[in-house]
C-alpha cells in the first residue's frame, strides 16, 4: 500500500514538474493562486479525519475542512479573477 | 479500491491537463475552470465514500468556508497578490498540520512506524508553513513586522530549534506520547516565524514561491499518514510547482535558498553607499537634461520600457499605459521588459501590468528581450534599479554580482524615473546613473511620467 502511494507520489511530481516548467513566467502569478486551490485537497483529508475522528476531535477536524475550502473557493476564484484580466487588444 | 484508484487517477490528470491549459492565457481560463470541476469532484466522490451526506454539520462547515473563499476572493486587489498568497499558503499548512495532530490522536490502522513518522512530519512542515506564511503576509501587508528583525545570533537559533524539532520527530516514532505533539507544534512554529521575520521586501518572490512548495509538501505528506492518494499526489504538484519557482526566483536574484531562510546578511554595501551618494550628486551635470526627453521620444522608433517594483508603489501602472499608448500612436515599436523578480512574487508585475489593460502580447520576458536591446533607441526605465544595474555583469565581490539584469544599458539612451537616487535592494551603486547617454528623472513616477506624457502630447 505504501509503496503504491510512493510511487504515485513520484509519477505525479514528474508529470507535475513536465507541464509546470512550461508555464510561462507571464502566468506564474496565476499558476500560484491556482496552486493554492490545489492545496485545497487537504479538504479531502479533512473530510477522512473527521469522519473517524471522536466528538470533541471533529470539531477540530472541522477547522481544517473550513480552511481547505477558503482554500479551495478563494484559490479558484482569484485565479479565475486575474486570468480574465489578461486580454489581447482587439482594435488592432 | 480499483475503482478507487481509476477515480483518483482520472482526477490527478484532470489537474495535470489543467495545469497544462496553463501554458497560455489564452487557453489558462478553461485550466482554472477544469480544476475547480476535478476539486468538485474530488471532494463530491471522497463525501460519497465516506457516507457524509447526511451529517449536516459538514455542509455548514463547507458553505462557512465557501462563504468566506468567496467574499475573500471579492475584496482583494491585485497589487495584494503576494500577501494573499502567502496567506492561502498558510491556510494550507495549517490545515496539513491540524489533519496531522487529529490523525495522531485517531491512532494509526497499519504500518505504525511510517504513521508516526509521517504524521510527525506533516505537523511540522504543515507548522512551518502556517507561521512563516503568515509573518510574511502580515509583512506584505504592512501590518506588522515591516522591516526585517534581526535577532542576534538568529541562524544558531534556527538550526538548534530545527535538529530538536528532527530528532523529536525522530523520538515520536518510538514513544507515540501524544504531548509531543505540542512540543513538535511550538518548534516548528517559531522555526516558521524565525525563517521570515527577517526577511525584507525584495527576498519575498524567493519565500513566497518556498512556502508555496511546503504547503504542497506538507499535504503529500499528510495524505501518506491518512492513507489517501489524493492528497499524495495533488499536494506534490503544489510541492513541485513552488520548488520550481523558488528556484527560479533565487537564480534571478542570484540568492541561495539556504541564505534567505538562515537569516545570512548579504553583505551590503550600505556603508560605502552613503559615500557614493556625495560621488553621485556630482555628476548630476550632465550634457542631456529631462528637456531632452521629447525630442529623443521624437527621433526614437523603437522603445522598451522596464518598469520595477517602484512603479507598483508609486501606483503608475496607468501611466505606463498611457505612455504606451501614445509612442505606439506615434508608429513605434514598443515593448515591455519584465525581470522575474520585478514584483513581490513570481510573475507579480506581469499581473499588475495586465490590470492595467496592457496587452500581454507586449510583456516580454528577461531572456526574450535582452537581444533586442542594442537595437533600442531609447529604454525607460521606471522605478527599477538592481535589475538593470550593470555592476551586476562588473563589480566582482559585490553581493548582486552574477545576477541575471535587464540590458538597458546597451541601448542608445536611457531615461530613468526613480524615486531617489539611492541603490536598490541590494545596496550596490547603481553605475548606470552615471553614464552620458543616461538621463536621470528623479521624483514620484505618478507625478515625473504624467509631464513627460503631457510633454510630448503637446510637441505633436
């Protein structure tokens, strides 16, 4: 089980490591807030605690759900937000 | 569990083709779009595995943190980029950490040995990126700790609190003492405020991107406690993504990472700048004057135009634009020449430039651009000063020796509007200022660059 999860892990970094380093520098800001969304998983990880997690521990669990999703909503929208501002000239 | 892994992979590629739309903007709205459906998913599927639909109280939480992401989200402007990263990434951390802690007191179900160690893990570099991440957004905000505190004796600190923090992780492995938990919290907690509360404005794209990376990191981690894929392999395309710009950023800054965290001072020539200040108020004198300027806009057919962080404080960006917009009205080719470390993050400028409606097909990157300076007519330079200092490529010893700059001084003219004449970040005079073929506008670029624009309207 582990040794799956190590190898996921390294089969993601060097797809992750191909497709980021030919985003352009013009984009880095945007491809960091969409990284904070990514980051947003941890809300799946909150959801598994929580679900095994005793009374009085849920309610922590629950601040890490909350911040995962702050994550996940404010990441996205920010992102969507400065990619919009990014156009070409039309009248040209 | 097939299925389990078909979902998850489908998921992951889902984010890594997303990530991929991001290669140019205009394809990077969909990529966004795509990886805010591939979350939905993820979180609906992970709800559904779990039998979480009937617990209301998880919907509350969700709609609380969805509310707030929103709102959030309304509020910020552009030029609060750098802080509201560094805070998301916080938000990240601390979340990684406090899955961490109540895994720990949910006890392992398998493989006790790499739990704990895992889990330990993730609690620390979840920590870490909690504090750090937000001492330096308070910082980027001008909230608190504005300017770099130096403690004495800061990099023992910092090493001694790191090898206690290692070996307790070490230690939890085999006394699983649930109290070690706060003592691994209060380590890497202060480890996290002692790696930023030193660092000043310019260091910031280097600590941002590292502590973009760690929020990753410590969600990679995390999910190898829990036991859960996703969270592996999400959480190390963030790891990946911030160590590829961190890497970026230093080498642009010709700053190793180890030197920004630890708290080692450049030795800046502070000093010896107050000297050259008195040298440099002497060659004030020079044959070109700022009454040359629209007769060299005139004669000039190609233009570049570098705009530095001191453009963004001087909240310019506007007249960028309109200067922009009349040389290209007058038939020139113009272009804009970004460095990566213009801004306060990675790709920051690029950002403030485009909210400022110019068209991204003009914003140039450093190794694109610096060819076609001597080509160039006239470069103007605004509220830049390292990253177009040739001592960069000349003055050995100095600490922005071997930085990648901008060319500008290969160009046949350069007008400069800085605020002052004092050196940049990195304390090093810049030589520029004294060349012939280099005038000199000294003054608030909302106020020098709005003249030069009038200026040259009324001699057309």
């Amino acid at each position: 089980m582990l040794m799956a999860m190590l190898i996921f892990l390294i089969v993601c970094a060097v797809l992750g490591y191909i497709v980021i380093s030919s985003v352009p520098s013009l984009l880095h800001t945007p491809l960091m807030s969409g990284m904070n969304a990514l980051s947003g998983i941890t809300a799946v990880g909150a959801l598994y605690v929580y679900s095994i997690s005793s009374p009085g521990l849920k309610v922590i669990a629950a601040a890490a759900l909350i911040l995962a999703i702050i994550n996940v909503t404010g990441g996205f929208l920010i992102t969507e937000k400065m990619l919009r501002m990014f156009k070409k000239e039309n009248n040209k | 569990m097939a299925i389990n892994i078909i979902i998850y992979s489908a998921i992951v590629i889902g984010f890594i083709t997303g990530i991929r739309l991001m290669q140019s903007p205009g394809t990077a709205l969909r990529g966004n779009r795509l990886g805010a459906i591939c979350m939905a998913a993820a979180i609906f599927f992970v709800f559904s595995e779990l039998k979480l639909f009937a617990d209301y109280m998880v919907w509350i939480y969700i709609i609380a943190g969805g509310v707030i992401g929103v709102i959030f989200s309304q509020k910020i402007k552009m030029i609060q980029m750098p802080q509201v990263v560094a805070l998301l990434n916080g938000l990240g951390g601390g979340a990684s950490a406090i899955i961490a802690v109540v895994t720990m007191y949910a006890g392992p179900d398998e493989n006790g040995l790499l739990f704990w160690l895992t889990a330990a893990i993730a609690l620390g570099i979840g920590a870490i990126t909690f504090t750090g991440s937000m001492v330096a957004a308070l910082k980027l905000q001008g909230w608190a700790f504005k300017r770099p505190l130096f403690i004495k004796g800061h990099k023992i600190i910092l090493y001694t609190l790191l090898t206690s923090g290692v070996s307790l992780i070490v230690l939890m492995i085999f006394y699983q003492e649930l109290y070690i938990i706060y003592i691994l919290l209060f380590i890497f907690s202060l480890c996290g405020i002692l790696m930023t509360i030193r660092i000043g404005g310019a260091d910031m794209p280097v600590i941002i991107s590292f502590l973009n990376s760690f929020s990753g990191v410590a969600a990679s981690i995390s999910g190898l406690a829990v036991g859960n894929a996703l969270l592996v392999g999400v959480g190390s395309l963030v790891g990946v993504a911030g160590m590829i710009l961190t890497n970026i950023m230093c080498k642009s800054m010709n700053r190793s990472l180890v030197a920004v965290l630890s708290g080692f001072k450049n030795n800046r020539a502070s000093d010896q700048n107050n000297k050259n200040e008195e040298s440099l108020s002497q060659i004030k004198n020079k044959s070109l004057s700022e009454g040359k300027i629209p007769s060299i806009f005139k004669k000039a057919r190609k233009v570049i135009i570098v705009p530095g962080y001191g453009m963004a404080l001087a909240q310019a960006q506007m007249y960028i634009k309109q200067l922009l917009d009349i040389l290209e009205k007058d038939n020139k080719d113009v272009k804009i020449a970004i460095h990566p470390v213009a801004g306060r993050m990675p790709g920051h400028m690029n950002v403030l430039l485009a909210e400022a409606g110019i068209d991204y097909a003009k914003l140039y990157d450093m190794d694109k651009i610096n060819p076609e300076f001597p080509s160039t007519d006239v470069v103007i330079c605004v509220g830049a000063c390292d990253v177009i200092n040739p001592a960069a490529n000349t003055a050995e010893g100095t600490p922005i020796y071997g930085m990648p700059i901008l060319k500008a001084f290969e160009a046949k003219a350069v007008i400069i509007f800085n605020l002052d004449r004092k050196s940049g970040y990195s304390g090093v005079e810049n030589s520029l200022y004294k060349e012939e073929n280099v005038i000199t506008v000294w003054g608030n670029a909302s106020e020098t660059l709005p003249k030069i624009i009038e200026n040259f309207k009324n001699d057309n």
